[in-house]
C-alpha cells in the first residue's frame, strides 16, 4: 500500500496573530510558521502504518511558497519517504481556497496512484474541514472524515461526531481519510533524521502548471479582531447569582 499525506504550512499554534495593517488580511511578516497541528497527526500516522510494514512508501505533498519547502522537509524527518511541492504565490489562508487545494490535490493522487490518502480533519487557519470531502468527491473515491482510529484490515474507522464516535467502513482503498485529535499523538522528529530528511527527495512544480482553476470566486472584504470581553462582576452569594442569570442575562 502507497500513502499520499497532505500537509500545510501555518501560523504556529502558540502565535497571538495580527490584523495586517490594511484589515484584508493576517500580518505574515516575521511570524513563526509551522505544520498543521491536523497534518502533524495524518503524517504520524502514515509513518506509523509503514512501520507496521502495511504501506511500502509515504509521499507527503504541500500546497505554498518556497518556504513551505521546510514544512515538507518536517515530514520527511517524521518519516516520510519522498515530497511534493506545488509552488504558489497565493496566499493559502485565504486566497487558495479548500476546492482548489482538493482540485490540486487530486491531480497528484491521479500521477501518483495512492492506495490511501490521509489528510489533517481542517486547517487552524482556514478552519473549513471540507478538503478532504471535496478531495473524495473530484476522485469519486470513498471518505472517511474525522478519524480517531483506522483499521485497514478490517476497513473500518472509528470516527468523532458531536456525540461521541462511531464505526463506519469503508467498501475499497483507494480513499480518502481525515485525521482528528484522538487518532494519534505525533512524534517530534529527532536529530539524524532531521539530517537524514535534508537528502530526500522533494520534487518541486508551479501550482498553476496541472491546469487546474486557482480562483475560489470569494473576496475578503475585512479582518478584524474580535470585540474585547467585558469584564466580570462578583457576586455575594448563590442567590444573587440566580437573579443575575434570571433577570439579567436570561437563560433561566
């Protein structure tokens, strides 16, 4: 079995963001970038399924700028044997769009023939959680969305839902997955195979070469800040707290 894994270059997790000065977008300028915490999890487990010999070869493939290179390189050194790298000058937060990404995405799935392909549930940045759908959807290939655990041999995941989880099973590979939290937890890539992943391969091409319409047809008119919070009150006892939710905020 082959594995296709998709990861994205983001602001990191820990970064309080900016609204760039023309409120069009968040400032980039000297911001520490990182992987997707989502894609950390899907690259953690296709490593994991070819140490547990079920897949011969890990391709991992990146959708950004040149500096989305060291995010490839990352999963590399998590284990990934080979990288893809579709350059582009648009920005992925909010220019290239999740129906582009799955319309790229698929061309690479359609080149390299992948037995699987496991991709992060959503981005932090985006938050659409829809790639992987759209993904399965231009392949006409099977989906598995939101997995906290997969079992390839008796083709089945167990998923989250708002309720808990459930078991679904997937009819025939290839498919599409979506990894959530509880489906791993990702290693931290050591010395020598940071060292190792510098000499493995990362095939590089411009986005706009696979004929693939980059435009999602969305315009961001404004980004702003959400409102500051106003400032909590003390109460004296259990009393005056049910008369303020009663009489005041209204949710008794």
């Amino acid at each position: 079995m082959r594995v296709l894994v998709g990861v994205k270059r983001v602001v990191d997790y820990a970064v309080k963001v900016r609204v760039a000065a023309d409120k069009k977008a968040v400032d980039l300028a000297n911001v520490k970038m990182s992987m997707n915490p989502f894609c950390e999890i899907a690259v953690e487990e296709a490593v994991r399924l070819k140490e547990a010999k079920k897949a011969t070869e890990v391709i991992v493939v990146s959708i950004g700028p040149k500096a989305a290179a060291e995010t490839i390189r990352t999963a590399l050194a998590m284990g990934c044997d080979r990288g893809i790298h579709l350059t582009t000058d648009s920005r992925t937060d909010q220019e290239l769009g999740p129906n582009s990404v799955a319309k790229l995405l698929a061309k690479i799935v359609e080149e390299e023939s992948p037995d699987a392909i496991i991709l992060g549930k959503q981005s932090i940045d985006g938050d659409f959680g829809c790639t992987g759908a759209m993904l399965a959807e231009h392949l006409k290939v099977p989906q598995c969305t939101f997995a906290a655990s997969i079992d390839f041999d008796a083709k089945t995941v167990e998923r989250e839902t708002d309720t808990g989880t459930e078991v679904v099973s997937f009819p025939s590979l290839p498919a599409v997955f979506t990894a959530d939290l509880r489906l791993n937890e990702p290693r931290y890539a050591t010395l020598p195979n940071i060292m190792k992943a510098k000499k493995k391969k990362i095939d590089t091409k411009a986005a706009d070469s696979l004929g693939v319409e980059l435009n999602e047809g969305n315009t961001v008119l404004e980004v702003f800040e959400p409102p500051p919070r106003e400032a909590g009150i003390f109460v004296d006892d259990v009393d005056g707290l049910v008369d303020k939710l009663k009489n005041e905020a209204g949710v008794l």
